[in-house]
C-alpha cells in the first residue's frame, strides 16, 4: 500500500453506535430517506437513500462512515454527480488546513486544486448529520453552489 493512500484513510474502527445516531437523525430530519446499515451487527457503513435527488429525474445517496477516532466521510452520489465531505487525515496534498474538507460536485475530485476547505468546524455526528442535510437541501431548492456553505451548518 502507498503512503499517499494511507494519508486518505479513516483512522480507526468504524463506530457502529454513531452511524445508528446518524441513522436515526437523518430518519427524523428527512423522513422521506431509507437508512439502512449494511450489517447490522457490525455495520461499516451507513446508506441513506433519498426519493429525489439534485439532478431532474435522479434519485440520490449518502455513503456515511464515522469513525470510534471522530474520522467521518458523508459521500453522496446520484446518476452523473458526486460529492463528499471529509474529516480525516489527507497529508499535504490538499490546500486546506486541518482534517476537513469538501471535495465538490460533479465527480468529488481528489485533485488538490479542487478540494476545499470544509464548511463544518465542528464535527459531532449530529451536528455534521443536520448539516449535510441543511446544504443538501439548499441545494436542492437554490443549486449546487449552496453546497458546503458554513452559515447551512448549526
């Protein structure tokens, strides 16, 4: 394995009781969305399926990881676009300070001139869970630019 591919990796086990919480705030905040983890007994990650998605004719999904060492990755993925925010380790690669960052739509591109500082400062799985959601939805109604903007955050 590449050092570069250890420099964008979770650090530590992935925390099945935080991605139930998540479960369950994206459930409560979005009750149209499916969540469902892929086991039950030691999940790896949760599936959050939206009925609608951001493009006309789309449907959407968050690939949610959380990690027992606060890494967390929430990837959304729909027919031709992708985006993703992070909060894990990514070396010197990226032109952002810290462990957070927005890697934006179309295609959630790791190339270090696209990648962008993350709008959440604070990364509690419930507050990153409204937040994602909060910039989700502004995207669905104003556009994509609405994505990873700090004041869709608390």
């Amino acid at each position: 394995m590449a050092d570069d591919d250890v420099a964008h990796r979770l650090r530590g086990a992935i925390d099945g009781d935080v991605l139930f919480t998540i479960r369950d705030e994206f459930t409560q905040q979005a009750p149209l969305a499916t969540a469902t983890v892929d086991d039950i007994v030691s999940p790896s990650v949760l599936m959050v399926k939206l009925s609608d998605g951001l493009q006309d004719d789309s449907t959407g999904r968050f690939d949610i990881q959380w990690t027992t060492e606060g890494d967390y990755k929430f990837h959304y993925t729909e027919a031709d676009l992708d985006f993703r925010w992070g909060h894990h380790p990514h070396g010197d690669d990226y032109n952002v300070q810290g462990d957070a960052h927005f890697h934006p739509p179309p295609d959630a591109s790791n190339h270090p001139n696209d990648v962008e500082h993350s709008c959440f400062t604070v990364h509690h799985p419930k507050l990153v869970a409204r937040g994602v959601l909060k910039n989700w939805h502004a995207a669905y109604h104003d556009g994509l630019d609405e994505l990873n903007r700090p004041e869709y955050t608390g």
